[in-house]
C-alpha cells in the first residue's frame, strides 16, 4: 500500500488532483480537491488510500491519516462504498461526523449525499465506539469526557457516564452534570437515577 504521496501539486479537477513526484504524477482522487491549491512551488503531503477492485485501481487522498482512517471505517458500513465515503467527507468536518456517530445523531448524518435513515441507523450502529482508538484527535468531546470520567470520577460514576451516552444524552448535558453527581458516592444505578433527575431540570 501507498502510504503517502509527497510531491508538487501539477493540475486539480474538480474530482481530484495530480502530484507530481520525480517526474511522475499521481492522480490522487479527493474530498476537496480545490483545498490543494497552494503555491505550486511548495512540496506537500497527501495521505492515501489504495483501492484495488478487478476493474478499477485507484488512490484516494487525504489531509491526515486520521481523515483516511475514518474513510477507511465508512467503507466497511454496508450500503458506503468509495464514492458515498468520499462525499460524507466532503460535506462535513471528520470531527462533526465522528461526534455525530458518537451521539447517535441520524439527522445529521441524514445530511450527507446518498445516506438514507437505514444507512444513518447501519453507520452508528457499525462504528459507534470503535473510532476513539483509531482517530482519538478526532472523536473530540465525546472522547475527553470519557478519559476525564476515568481520571476523576470513581469507577460507579464512570459506568454510569457510558449508560448515559448509551441512553442518548449528549456531552454537553452530561458534562453540566457531571460535578453535581460526583459529589455524593452513590452506586451506578443511582448515579443513573440522580443524574435523570437533573437532565430533565436542564
């Protein structure tokens, strides 16, 4: 696999750009192929993918290797190929698609072209969770609150931090609440109880 492609940008399409490397152009298929149009007289790095079907052979590229691992995950949801991934990446910022994951948020996953409700439903239920060891820097939120939980609260409070994701509340919610809880020692169904209690005050 093609980890990167260093080199000049020669020429961009609206669909993607070429590089040129020691006289050879890649043509590298991109989100925003126009977010390349920098001096050409500057060297840059673009991070790729390699796709290889029997009719087709193609590279995709990528800003980090956080974005391509999230493009990575979008391929293996049924129903997102290359192109449905590209153009999910393409409409929204990687860390709002991640939280929207994260918070099972299917109306603005909705959004993106070509994802319908099920595919929405497939994404959260396909990926939820399994992002933060692979693209920490982009789960934002969702993943500091977690790692704050396991650095300042007691491990009750902690489980029922999860549930509550798991219920659907937000981080922002959650994180309202949070110091309130953490002032009792309660067990995680009371946590729970208490911290249902409040949400509905907010």
């Amino acid at each position: 696999m093609i980890e990167f492609v260093k080199g000049f940008v020669n020429y961009i399409d609206p669909q993607y750009i070429v590089i040129e490397v020691n006289g050879i152009g890649y043509q590298i298929i991109c989100a925003n192929p126009f977010a390349y149009n920098v001096d050409h007289s500057s060297e840059i790095t673009v991070y790729t993918y390699q796709y290889v079907r029997e009719d087709a052979l193609k590279l995709y590229g990528f800003r980090s290797r956080d974005e391509r691992a999230l493009f990575e995950k979008l391929l293996n949801v049924s129903g997102i190929g290359p192109k449905g991934a590209l153009a999910i990446l393409a409409t929204g910022q990687p860390q709002q698609v991640v939280n929207a994951i994260e918070e099972e948020n299917e109306a603005f996953l909705t959004k993106f072209p070509g994802v319908g409700k099920k595919t929405a439903r497939q994404m959260i239920l396909d990926l939820k969770g399994k992002l933060a060891d692979f693209m920490p820097s982009l789960v934002g939120p969702l993943y500091e609150l977690k790692t704050e939980a396991k650095e300042k609260y007691p491990r009750e409070l902690e489980d029922a931090i999860e549930a509550l994701q798991a219920l659907g509340y937000v981080e922002r919610e959650i994180k309202k609440i949070a110091p309130k809880l953490a002032e009792e020692q309660l067990s995680t169904d009371q946590y729970i109880k208490k911290a249902l209690q409040l949400l509905l005050k907010l």
